[in-house]
C-alpha cells in the first residue's frame, strides 16, 4: 500500500489545501493529513479545532484522514505512519524555494521523498494568512474555504 503524509498547521484549511490533498488521494492508497501546532505562528483556532475542521472536510473523501503530527520530526511521523511520501502544494517559486531545503534534509534524514503538486491556478492567490487578514477586516472568504472552516470563522467573529 502506497501513503502519503500532507503536512501542515492548516490555520485555516483553504479550498487550495482541499484540492491538492484531494488530487494526491488520486495518486496513493492512503493519505494523511498531519494537522501541526506550529511553534512560530501564533493560532487563530486551536489544534484541536483544525483537526475537527479537516476531518469534517475529509469525511466526504475515500483513503483520506486527519491526525495530529506531534511533536518531533516529520520524517519519525511519517515513519509511524508507514508513509512512503510527502506531499506539498506549490502556488509558485516563492513556495518551491521555502520546501527545497525541508525536502532536501527529510531525504537526508530517512529516504523520504517529497512530491510537489501544483495547486490550481484557482488557488495560487490563496494563504492561510491571507483569508485570516480579509476576514478579520471584515472581507467575505466563504469561496476560499470549506464550509466547516466557514462556520467556524463566522462563529469567531460573533
């Protein structure tokens, strides 16, 4: 059985998250969504609350689940998981040039290999960053991400 592990901290999961782990559930047996607490970003929803929120997005897919990526290495989670690869979304060069060096040194580390997707032109202009900005200031970016994100996001705003 062929899996992949999509990493990341997914604050919040985007339509562009959902569509290249989407396509990558074409490509392996079994893909898993590993939700990060990442420790430089400061969280606008809980871990807990970003695994509920992809696995209420993931449930509609076949050979795709969510679990939390821990602490430690990914190349140790990936490992636990049986992964043969790594899958990473790219919008552009900005992107390949930040996952270069993380690829490089997973390899390094254990053999793992990352595949790169290209996202969608649909989505290239889409960040986790971005979609919190525009609807911090009030901005609608119901299109930009699932409906379990979107009513979270609305609830948050009150």
């Amino acid at each position: 059985m062929q899996s992949a592990v999509c990493p990341g901290s997914f604050d919040p999961l985007h339509n562009g998250h959902v569509e290249v782990i989407a396509r990558a559930s074409n490509l392996f047996d079994e893909v898993i969504v590993a939700v990060s607490a990442n420790m430089h970003k400061s969280p606008m929803f809980p871990l807990e609350e970003r695994i509920a929120m992809a696995q209420e997005t993931f449930s509609y897919f076949r050979g795709i689940t969510v679990k939390p990526l821990g602490e430690g290495l990914l190349t140790e989670f990936c490992k636990a998981q049986g992964a043969n690869a790594v899958v990473k979304g790219l919008r552009g060069p900005q992107d390949l040039e930040y996952e270069r060096p993380m690829a490089t040194m997973n390899r390094h580390l254990s053999g793992l290999e990352t595949i790169y997707l290209q996202a969608d032109g649909r989505y290239t202009h889409l960040s986790s960053t971005l979609i919190k900005e525009v609807h911090s200031l009030g901005g609608d970016v119901s299109e930009m991400v699932p409906r379990a994100v979107y009513r979270r996001l609305l609830e948050q705003r009150g």
